[in-house]
C-alpha cells in the first residue's frame, strides 16, 4: 500500500503508515460511547436507593431517565451543527471532561435538584459525542476496514445497555449509589485520556448541516425508521427504566436477587446484542420484529408470572436477548435509508432513540405513581405488540422499502 493515505486518516497522513494504526482511536470512541450509555441509564437500578435518600417517589426519581433523553434529542443536531467547522477531536474531548464532570456532580449532589443538573449535562454529551462519534470510523482506519470499525463502535451500545444497569446496581448494593457515580466519573476521565493520546487531529469534512437532515425527514423510508425506533424503545424503556419496583413489589426480591437477576439480564443481553449483529444485516425486518415479539411477551407475561422469582427470571432473560438486538436493528435501518448520508443518518438515530428514551422513562413514571408496576408492564407490553404489527405491515408490503446502499 503507499506511504500515505489521506482520504481514510483526513489529513493524517502519519497514521496511515500502518493498517493497525488507527484501531486504538476506534476503541477510544468504543470506550467513550459506552460510557456514555452506560453513565445515561446507571440510574435504574439505583432508582430506589436516590429515590430514598431525597424522599422522591419512584416516579419523579425517573426524571433522572428522561432529563439525559430530551436534552440529548436537542444536543444531537444542534452540537454537531454548531461545531461542524471544528477539528473533532478537541469536541470530543470537551464532551467527556463534561460527562465526568457530571458524574462527579451526581456523586456529591447535597439535593435532588443537582441530580437533575448533573443528568442534563450527560444529556448534552450524549447528543454531541454519540452523533459525531458514530461516524468516525471511515476517518480512522483504512477503507477495507471501515465496516468492522464501525460494528466496534456501536458494540458500545447494546454494551453499554445491558452492562449499566446491573453494574450500576452491584456498585449501589456494595458501596452506596454515590459511589457507582464516582466509579463512573474516574472511568470517564480514563476515556478521557485515551482520546488525548490516541486520537488523531480529524478536521471537519462532509459538515451536517441542518438542510441534511431536513432532507432525510421527507424521505419515507427515514420515517419509517423513525415510527419503528420510537415504539420499540418506547416499549423498552417505559417499563424497564421501572424494573427494580417490579421486582421489589410484585416478586418481592431483595437487594442482593435483584442485583443478580440484572446481573443476568445484561449478560443474555450481550448474547443477544451477537446474535442481532450477526442477523441483521440478511434480516433487518426479522430481527427488529423478533426482538418487539420477545419484548412484549416477557413483559405481557411479567405481571403473572413474574410474581415468583423463578417466573421473573426467565422472562428478564428472554427481555435481555431481546433488547440487546434492539439498537444495532434501529440502527441498520436508518442507515439503509440514507446510504449517502452516514453522520446525518447517526444523527437522526441518535436524536430519535434518546428523545423516545426520555419519552418512555417519563410516561412509564406517570403511570407507575398513578398504578402499579403490573399495570405499567401491561401497557409497555401493547407498544411492543404495535411494533411487532408495524413490522408485520412492512413484510406485508404496506410500508415502504428502505432503500439500499
């Protein structure tokens, strides 16, 4: 190969010396997404124990859920276009200092309110550094290796989901729920670090500029996207962001089975986050319907079956294969719909998955403070089943194709 290579390094041409030169930048971005998912929903199965310690029912604790979501459905077109003219590199690290920050602020909040504060500033980083970082792949190793690069990078996300919630527990159950903050914070400022010393100068090129994404929301295939990401999370997380008071008054767990039950959960979640990734790229439609079909029976079936523990597991374990699929298909279908357009299309993934998040944590706490958790599950369980209908009208030929790169 030549000496240099410019178009897969932009313009750094000493890094393209050696194919295997820019993988620890790929693993930087990798590390700094799952940070980022994780930091976003460590707070659910520490729900309870903050909820306890600022006197908050479980329903307003769940503000710490939708805060990061809303703001990083704003952050996401708006920071990657407001920063379109700038190197990525130093905006990358600007929003890590900004996620560690935020955790430290959560780990010594004296009132709820800082809580808050702490979770918009996670919402504003995941927004910007998951839209631009998604992308970099191209710009980082030789275009032979774009694809894998790229399937390293958003592994962090059904890694960062499945893993989050039950470490997250485990640290709160051992320690104290200030503690899996601080753990978090020092663990972003290590990330941090390594985008310092192993990412290289990356100028902007191809800016995403607003009339972009303007343009992928009048393409029916986009909306399609956008309508099935929208319910599937919607389903996801208005009911798991409220598993621990599931499983605390309907299966009336302790601490300790909790914690492993999640423990669980995220290790089958990784199973299927595989499983999804090796599948969806034959069977984009196959994969998101089966994963909304599993959703929804495990969470139809929670509130019967769940109320014994040997019930609740097998079904969190079948949610978990399921979920861990979900990001990796949402994803595979916006960048079908816009091929020519990576980062735009990373953009409105972003933007619609965490606004839904937000979305789902909020109404899922609404109906928990006015019903009980059994009735939460049941209405998260209809959501999945619209999904597994939408996707079914899609086979059927009632929606349109997404398009093909």
């Amino acid at each position: 190969m030549p000496a240099t290579t410019t178009s897969a390094f932009s313009g750094h041409p000493s890094l393209s010396r050696s194919p295997l030169a820019g993988w620890p930048a790929v693993f930087s971005v990798m590390l700094g997404i799952f940070v980022i998912v994780t930091t976003e929903i460590l707070p659910i199965g520490l729900l309870t124990s903050i909820g306890a310690d600022f006197t908050v029912s479980d329903g307003m604790a769940g503000l710490m859920m939708t805060m990061p979501g809303l703001l990083a459905a704003l952050a996401a077109p708006l920071v990657t276009t407001a920063t379109a003219r700038f190197d990525r590199r130093p905006v990358l690290c600007v929003l890590m200092l900004l996620l560690a920050l935020a955790n430290f602020l959560a780990a010594a909040a004296s009132g709820y309110w800082l809580v808050l504060i702490s979770r918009v500033m996670v919402g504003i980083t995941i927004g910007g550094f998951w839209s631009i970082g998604a992308g970099l792949a191209e710009r980082l190793v030789e275009p032979a290796s774009v694809g894998r690069a790229t399937a390293v990078i958003f592994s962090a996300v059904p890694l960062g989901s499945v893993l989050g919630v039950p470490a997250g527990t485990l640290l709160g159950d051992l320690a104290g729920w200030r503690t899996a903050f601080t753990v978090m914070g020092v663990l972003t400022v290590s990330v941090l670090v390594m985008l310092v010393v192993f990412l290289p100068p990356l100028p902007p090129a191809r800016a995403t500029g607003l009339r972009v994404l303007g343009g992928m929301l009048r393409a029916t295939a986009t909306r399609v996207a956008l309508m099935l990401t929208f319910l599937i999370v919607l389903a996801h997380f208005g009911t798991y962001t409220y598993v621990t008071p599931f499983l605390e008054q309907v299966t009336h767990a302790g601490d300790g089975l909790i914690t492993a039950f999640l423990l669980l959960y995220g290790a089958v979640g990784i199973l299927g986050n595989f499983l999804g990734g090796a599948w969806v790229a034959r069977h984009p439609r196959g994969v998101l319907g089966l994963a909304a079909g599993l959703i929804a029976a495990a969470t139809l079936l929670l509130p019967v079956l769940g109320r014994w523990e040997a019930g609740a597991v097998v079904l969190l374990v079948v949610w978990g294969i399921a979920y861990g699929a979900v990001p990796v298909a949402s994803q595979t279908w916006f960048a079908r719909s816009a091929p020519h357009a990576p980062e735009a299309a990373s953009v409105l993934f972003t933007a619609s998955f965490q606004a839904t998040i937000s979305l789902g944590a909020l109404a899922g706490g609404v109906v928990l403070d006015r019903t009980s958790p059994s009735t939460l599950m049941l209405l998260g369980g209809c959501t999945a089943v619209l999904t597994v209908l939408a996707v079914a009208a899609r086979f059927a030929g009632r929606l349109p194709a997404e398009e093909r790169s």
